[in-house]
C-alpha cells in the first residue's frame, strides 16, 4: 500500500529546520568573534554548525520529492520550474546583489581574498568565481539538483539512472582525491550525496506508514549519532549524515501536535531561508559596530549580541519582505495563467 506523506505532518521537519538555521547563524557567530572580537577556544558543538548545510541538502532531497509527487506530466516540469525559481529568487536577489554591490563600493570590506563574480551572484550558477553573499554557495548545488530533477518529469528511468550516473563520478573524485576547478567542484563535491539520501529517505517513508517504534528508534538513533559528532573537533560526515537521514525520517512519519514551547523552532523554520541569506551580512555589521562602540567587549557577551541580532533580522526579513513578495509575486503568476 502506497502511503502519501500529509502536509500537516511536516512540522517535524519544520522545526528541525528552525534548529538548523539557528546552529548555522551560531557557526558563523563563532567565526565573526574568533575574527573581530578574540578566539572563543574550542566550542566543538558552536563551531560544527556547518554540519547543518547537510541537513539542509538531505531535507530539500525530500521536500522536492514530496512537494512534485503529483506534477508527474511535462504540464507539471513547468509548474514545478516555476516554483523553484519563484522560491530561490524573489528572497535571495536583494540580499545578494546589495552585498555584490558593497563589495564593488567597498573593495576592502571583505577580511578574506575572494573576488566575488557578477555572473554567479546573479544567476547562482557556477563558475569559476564565487557569489557575493558567501553563503549562496549551497544554492548553487540545489539549482544543479534542481535541473537535474527536472528530467524526472520526462523519464522516471532517466532520472534514477541519471541521479546515480552523477553520485558515481561523486565517488570517483572523492577516492582519487583529484583537484578541480570551482565550477566542477560545484558538481562533484561529496555534499551533493546528500540529496540522494534525501529522495531515498522520501522513497522510504512514502512507502508505507512506519510504527511508532520504528519512528522512536530512528528520532533517537538520529540524535545520538548527530549529537555524538557534533561534540568533536572533527566530526565524521558520513555519521552526520545518516544521523539527519534517520532525524528526517522521523520527522516525516511523526505525528502532528508540537507542544507550544516549541513553537518558536517552528518559526525559526519558516524563516529559515531568510534567516540564511541575511544573517553573514548582518553579522559582520553588528560586529564591526560593537567593537567599534565596545572596544573591550567580551567574547560571549558579543557572541550573544551579534548572534541575537542575526536572528532577529533574519525573522523581519521573512516578515516584512520574503512572504509578501513571495505572496505577490505567486498571485502574479496565478492570475497570468
């Protein structure tokens, strides 16, 4: 029996989103005090934020599955591209092209060397020069996903033969260790795998209605080997990420009913993509600012401020601006077709 993942029980992973956002903002917290500020020592669990891009892969793996499983004609490819250009776009350009713009009128606002190219910042897709917005990265490797999904809508054959054509030459590069350029770096690095464990996790869960007890095992399981990683200098990434494949199993089959004191994370995953786009920019202005004001300003005390400050203009961000536009921008579209 073929067992169709509700909406409403995708609040699991909406929160989950929520913590993920907020451990990527504590990440570069960290790197943004360890810069201005003063070294914070060995904060392994603030500093592993990072790890929560892998989340973010496996999750989108999902969602795009499960979000396109009843576009299944070409009509449905259209439908389908549209959403995800409307959803990447409308609350990433703003963000980037005003950071591009800083880096032009501001030649040393930057404490690293990267030149950032006007082609990527613009298009996010890839090529030899990075995006303005350090961050935009990842959404450079879900438009290669995306792209890639895109042939599902033609040939489901195609696509599954596809997906592992790519996670083979994956493989390949890891294991001779070979050097590529920035663009192909884009399409063979190892955190692209992540969106195969997370349409395989969408396979696994569409399938039929897990137990309880599977469900139990697979949240507690997750933890353990998330949480056992993320307390190490150098977490293993395979570990991290079959431990977010179990999380996100989990959070799919769970039932609904979040008690109230988590609906923050809630959201914090609502405002997650805004929450990423701004909170790099933000942080390194609150820092600047603080130090400036509060030359001898502790490390935590200012890992605190810049930190809260980042969340909460990620949160304005997706209120005043990304979920208006967005609504907007849809209703456009509706009232074209």
């Amino acid at each position: 029996m073929n067992h169709t993942v509700h909406t409403a029980r995708l609040e699991w992973l909406e929160l989950m989103r929520g913590l993920a956002a907020v451990w990527v903002v504590l990440h570069h917290g960290v790197q943004s005090i360890s810069a201005f500020i003063g070294p914070m020592g060995g904060v392994h669990l603030l500093s592993n934020g990072y790890l929560g891009v892998n989340f973010f892969f496996i999750l989108s793996g999902f969602i795009i599955a499960h979000s396109s499983r009843r576009l299944e004609s070409r009509d449905g490819a259209r439908e389908y591209l549209r959403a995800r250009i409307v959803r990447i776009y409308v609350p990433y350009l703003p963000v980037g092209v005003a950071v591009y713009v800083a880096y032009a009128l501001l030649p040393n606002l930057s404490e690293s060397e990267r030149i950032p190219g006007l082609l990527t910042t613009l298009t996010l897709l890839p090529s030899g020069a990075p995006p303005a917005l350090s961050v935009a990265w990842t959404l450079v490797h879900e438009l290669i996903f995306y792209a890639l999904f895109l042939l599902r809508f033609w040939s489901k054959p195609i696509f599954w033969l596809s997906m592992l054509a790519w996670m083979a030459a994956i493989l390949v590069g890891a294991l001779t260790d070979a050097a590529f350029g920035l663009t192909v770096q884009y399409f063979l690095s190892p955190l692209n795998a992540n969106f195969a464990v997370g349409l395989t996790v969408y396979l696994v869960v569409n399938r039929k209605r897990l137990r309880p007890s599977i469900v139990a095992g697979a949240a507690l399981s997750g933890v353990v080997l998330v949480g056992a990683q993320a307390l190490k200098a150098a977490p293993d990434l395979v570990s991290v990420t079959a431990g977010f494949g179990l999380l996100v199993i989990a959070g799919a089959s769970a039932p609904t009913g979040i008690a109230p004191q988590w609906k923050w994370t809630l959201t914090m995953g609502s405002a997650s993509y805004a929450l990423y786009l701004v909170h790099v920019p933000v942080h390194s202005l609150a820092v600047r600012a603080l130090h400036h004001i509060v030359p001898d300003v502790g490390v935590w005390t200012a890992f605190t401020l810049i930190s809260s400050v980042a969340l909460c203009a990620g949160v304005v961000y997706w209120w005043v601006y990304e979920r208006p536009a967005l609504a907007m921008v849809r209703r456009v579209l509706r009232s074209k077709r």
